[in-house]
C-alpha cells in the first residue's frame, strides 16, 4: 500500500501503473468504452487517510504569521511551488503544480463546518454523511449522489465502485449498489472463460477425490 507522501510524489501522472495487479476485467472495460468513445464524466475521490499538515501543503508562504508561529516547521520561501494569491505548494508536490499552471488543478481552501468537532470518530462522520445533525442521515454524499444519476445503460450495470477493504460511509446508498473491490486480482467477470474453465477443473477435481 502507497503512504500518503508516496501517492503525492507521484500525483499528477495520467496513468498509474498497477503493477502485478492485472484485472482482465477492467482492461476490457477500458477497451470497449474507447472503442465506444465515451464521454460521460467520472469522479473519482482520493481519501489519504491521516493527519495532514495543511499549512504545509498549500503554504501561505506571504502570510508574517506563518513563519512566526513556525519557526522550525516553516518552509524556505525558496523551495516552495508558487501559486497565486500568496500561496505555494509543499516542495514535493512539483507535478501538482504543473497540473495548476496548465488550469487542470484547483485548490479549495477554507473547507469545513460550524463548530469543528474534536472526537475523530464524530468529525469523519460529518465528513462523510456531510451532515452536521446530531441524528446523521444513513446515506453518504457520495451514496446520495449515486441514488441521484441519471438512468442509462452503462451507469445502471455499475453506478459506482469502491477500491477498499470496506464500503465506506461516504458510498452508504438509499437505492445504488456499490460493490467493494479489496484487490484488483480478486475482481473478475463470470463471463471470463478462463475463470470458468479453472473453477471447473478444480470442481471436477474435488468431486474425483471424493468419489475415491
């Protein structure tokens, strides 16, 4: 698994290599909406997980105050990927800020609630319902959003998908499925001969077994 300083050095590249992990699946997937040419839009959210230090990833580098309450965590102005509006980017984060040269990146800052709540557990279950009532909703915004597409053929099949180890909060659905992928080797098609024809053979070697 990628740590969160992995992901962000290598943020910004169109294509992110799998490695070993090569689902036939999806390749065909890919294959037959480019053949279709598509052009449905896809949203795809990165959750990275964990304390990120925000003033030191998009840095208020013009801000006197910055640098007065952190004299040792502060940033060298010079290292610093340089925005607009008196704001940079960490020094690590170079393809990020290519991506913002060329308009293909923005920058939301200022994002948060009423009242901020101190219990991690309570604060990522606003965040992912985003509902601040005491009594949260049992639907996610990301599972709401899905209840909400469009009917058609191609987003009916597979409206959304969750690469994790469990559904988050966040695709909690009222009406949409959202199935969970754990790895991308465990996720195959029925259709695939090759998978059937290996979970034939190991039936018809499990029933030989039984019946010596």
């Amino acid at each position: 698994m990628s740590t969160r300083r992995e992901f962000l050095q290598v943020a910004g590249l169109s294509f992110v290599s799998l490695g070993a992990a090569k689902s036939r699946l999806f390749a065909a997937a890919a294959e037959e909406s480019a053949a279709a040419a598509l052009s449905d839009k896809v949203l795809v959210v990165i959750e990275l997980s964990g304390g990120n230090d925000g003033l030191n990833t998009v840095v208020p580098f013009e801000n006197d105050l910055y640098y007065k309450n952190r004299r040792t965590l502060g940033l060298p102005k010079g290292d610093l990927h340089k925005l607009a509006d008196g704001v940079a980017l960490h020094p690590s984060t170079g393809l990020l800020a290519e991506l913002f040269k060329e308009g293909r990146l923005a920058v939301v800052q200022g994002v948060g609630y009423p009242q901020p709540d101190r219990s991690h557990f309570r604060s990522m279950e606003i965040w992912h319902t985003a509902s601040i009532d005491k009594l949260p909703p049992p639907t996610g915004w990301l599972g709401r959003c899905v209840d909400q597409l469009p009917a058609s053929s191609a987003a009916d099949a597979l409206p959304g998908l969750a690469f994790t180890s469990s559904l988050p909060q966040a695709c909690q659905a009222d009406q949409a499925v959202i199935p969970v992928v754990g790895e991308l080797d465990a996720f195959a098609g029925a259709e695939q001969p090759e998978q059937k024809e290996i979970a034939l053979r190991r039936k018809l070697s499990t029933a030989s077994g039984k019946a010596r």
